[in-house]
C-alpha cells in the first residue's frame, strides 16, 4: 500500500468512527417519539454495557428490563436510569422491571416493547429468541446461539420462519469492525492468493468467582456460569466463537471435521467448564484452521486470525494490527505491537489504536437503522453456524476423537442444565 492509499483509507475510517460514534443524533433525530423501545433480559455487566452502548449510538429508549434476580435489576437500573435521561428519555417504570423466572416473558408481553437485549447466559438464548419472536419483538442476542445441537436446530427453524418480519441478529460484532472489513474484503478478491492454512487464537485470563454467600445450587452455578459446561457451553463457544467466526466469514464456509484436546488445568477449585482448547479444522479446499483458546491467569493475551496463502499473509489482532503482507501489502493503520503511541500521521488521520473501534456502534446502529427502515436483517443462520463450528471442536477434544460436521449435526446432542428456576419466583 502507498502512503497516498494509507492515507486515503484512514481518513476514511475516520469518518466512519466520527459519523457514526460520534454524531448519532445526526443520523437518527434523536426524540422520544421517534425511538426504538428497548428491553433488556438479563442485566449483568455484558448487558448493561451493550444496551447503553446502543442507546449513545442509535436513537433508542430503554424501558422495561427482566431478570432472574432482584439485585442485578436494582443495581442496574440507576444505570440505565441515567443513560435515559442523558438522551433526554423517562426513567423506567417500576412496572416494568420484572423478575424470576417468567420475568422475560412478562417483558416480552409488553406492548410497548419494540426490540428485545437477550444477555443471560447461553443455555438460555434458544427459548427467550423462540419467545421473543413469536412476541413479534426484533431480538439482539448475545453469542452463542445454543450450548447444544439441539438449540442451534430450534434457532435454525425461527431463521427459516421469519420471512422478513423482524430484524434477528447475534452479538457477533467484529463482522462490523472497518478494519476486519477491508481485510476479509482483499483476502476474498484473492489479495493473498490460494488460503492454504488458518492459524487463530483467542487467549483470555481467568474469570472471576462470584461468592457463594448461602446461595442455592442452581444459584451458584448460574451466577458462576462461566464456570460450567452446561450453563455456558465453555470458553470456546463464549469466547473462541468470535474468531471463529471471523475464519467462516473469511472462508465463507464451515468446516468439514475436527480433532483436538483440552482440558481444565490451573483454572478455578470448582465448575466443569475447561479452561483450554486446541482444535484442528479441516475446511474444503483441504484448507486447515487450527484454534488454540486459553481463559486462565491473570492477564488477557491476544485474539488473532492469521490467513496464510500461496501470495501473502493476512493478519488481523484486536489490538495488535491488521494487515496483510507478500505479493499485495495492506496496513489498516491501526497500530501493531511494538508501537506504543500512534505516529503524527495516525493522530492526524485519527486511527484507531484497536481494530475493534467502532465494532459495536456500526453494529448497533445497523440493528436500529433495520428497524426504523423496515429493511429487516436476519443473521441467525450464520450465527448457527459458527455456534456449531465451535460445537464441533469442543466435542472433537472432549471424546477425543474426529468428528465430522455431519456426525455432528446428527447427534442432535441435548444438554439439560437441570435448573430449577421456580426457586426464584419467591
């Protein structure tokens, strides 16, 4: 790339970032009778950050939350009292806050309710996105689709079943990074040649343990639920997915089989969730992908997706640089490691100094834009399957054996978390 197309294409990222995190009200006209109405099913720290994420960037109302446990409505709601009335909006009625276990299909029933957060843990997603759509109600989920199998097939029947009457979407926000963008963009017109092999890693620290504090079991596990395989599906689907689906989208495909290993070592005293995945892939085009996910210690590591071609190689790091080197050289201009402070140039270009920038605001806004155009976007079905993706390699190392894609999609493997959720209606 010559310092003119450098050039060029970072003030055009620029641009993006400046329209679109920081001029939302110029693109939506931001009043309370013109919003989307939002609701929120779980709210956690991943939801109330992704809903008031939302509400900066897109002209939306948060007015109705649900939830299995009182405190995380009480502690969340100041919060989003306090996004809303930033934007100019009423606080949320104490009529909509809802909790227990029917809390979500209470919210879901509200009228007033245009779209729908869904941010529980996974084992959850397939029943409240099966609700929220036969509610009428446009669903942002969180990624995964399913723990299972047989959650991916119920969410692959509402694909087939909406018909363009909802905007359905996953939290599979680095699809929407300008920098992955341009990449996958150059490696699909062929910039790196024949993919001969894929190399990706998703290195995480440890999580966290929420206190028991007399809880019940099922309390417990659900607070922690990282922490187990039947209530989150494990670290490769929560974390390794999103690199996963990076390499689907790049190849536009899934993959054919898996072998791989994993396991649990130096993790948490309690929980069944492993905490350390090596999988291999092999796609068509007998093209190989090896994913290597940690979640254990106390610092994050790196996310990576290395294309490796017959003419060059494309590399693309959440903080480390994106770019592509051999026969086409391509820098995103967002910084590699080894650069500590963006050069003059970068400053005077206003580059990102991460490639995930403006990921989650041209995501959100693309879900409310869908929505208030009626151009209605429904990304299940790849959502399905880079969920299956990361079935298939999590399955492949548990059994330690191969396992093809269609093995896979013929186990109609089930997992039942045996929860007890009426302990919360008291």
């Amino acid at each position: 790339m010559t310092k003119m197309e450098r050039r060029t294409f970072l003030k055009g990222v620029a641009a993006v970032s400046a329209f679109t995190i920081l001029k939302p009200d110029t693109a939506f006209c931001t009043n309370a009778n013109s919003a989307i109405r939002m609701g929120i099913i779980g709210c956690g720290g991943r939801g109330t950050g992704v809903i008031s994420s939302m509400s900066k960037n897109t002209n939306t109302a948060i007015i109705a939350m649900a939830d299995l446990f009182d405190d995380k409505l009480q502690n969340a709601v100041t919060f989003l009292n306090k996004v809303n009335t930033e934007k100019g909006f009423p606080e949320i009625q104490k009529t909509n806050m809802y909790k227990g276990s029917r809390a979500y299909l209470q919210l879901l029933n509200n009228k007033e309710v245009d779209a729908v957060l869904i941010s529980t843990p996974a084992y959850a997603h397939p029943a409240f996105l099966e609700a929220a759509v036969a509610a009428g109600k446009h669903a942002y989920c969180e990624k995964p689709v399913a723990i299972d199998v047989d959650g991916c097939k119920r969410v692959q029947k509402i694909a087939a079943g909406i018909n363009g009457k909802l905007s359905t979407v996953f939290g599979f926000q680095i699809r929407y990074a300008s920098p992955f963008i341009e990449m996958i963009n150059r490696i699909q017109q062929g910039a790196i040649g024949d993919i001969v092999n894929v190399q990706l890693y998703y290195l995480s620290s440890g999580v966290g343990i929420i206190p028991i504090n007399k809880m019940s079991f099922d309390e417990y596990r659900i607070r922690n639920h990282y922490h187990f395989h039947a209530i989150s599906g494990g670290t490769l689907l929560d974390q390794g997915i999103h690199i996963l689906d990076v390499c689907n989208w790049a190849l536009q495909s899934h993959p054919i089989q898996a072998i791989g290993i994993g396991g649990s070592k130096a993790g948490a005293e309690f929980g069944d969730a492993w905490n350390n995945y090596q999988i291999i892939y092999e796609y068509a085009n007998n093209i190989s992908v090896s994913i290597h996910t940690t979640q254990v210690g106390p610092e994050f590591g790196d996310v990576c997706a290395r294309f490796i071609g017959s003419k060059g190689i494309a590399e693309a790091h959440y903080s480390g640089g994106v770019f592509i080197s051999g026969d086409n050289p391509w820098d995103s201009g967002v910084p590699r490691y080894g650069t500590s402070v963006p050069t003059e140039e970068q400053r005077k270009s206003g580059v990102f100094l991460s490639a995930l920038q403006d990921a989650d605001a041209n995501k959100e806004i693309a879900f409310i834009k869908s929505i208030e155009t009626g151009n209605y976007i429904n990304h299940l079905q790849s959502g399905c399957e880079s969920t299956l993706t990361a079935l298939l390699g999590r399955e492949a190392a548990i059994r330690r054996e191969r396992i093809s894609w269609d093995e896979l999609i013929l186990s109609g493997e089930k997992i039942d978390p045996n929860l007890d959720l009426s302990q919360f209606d008291k």
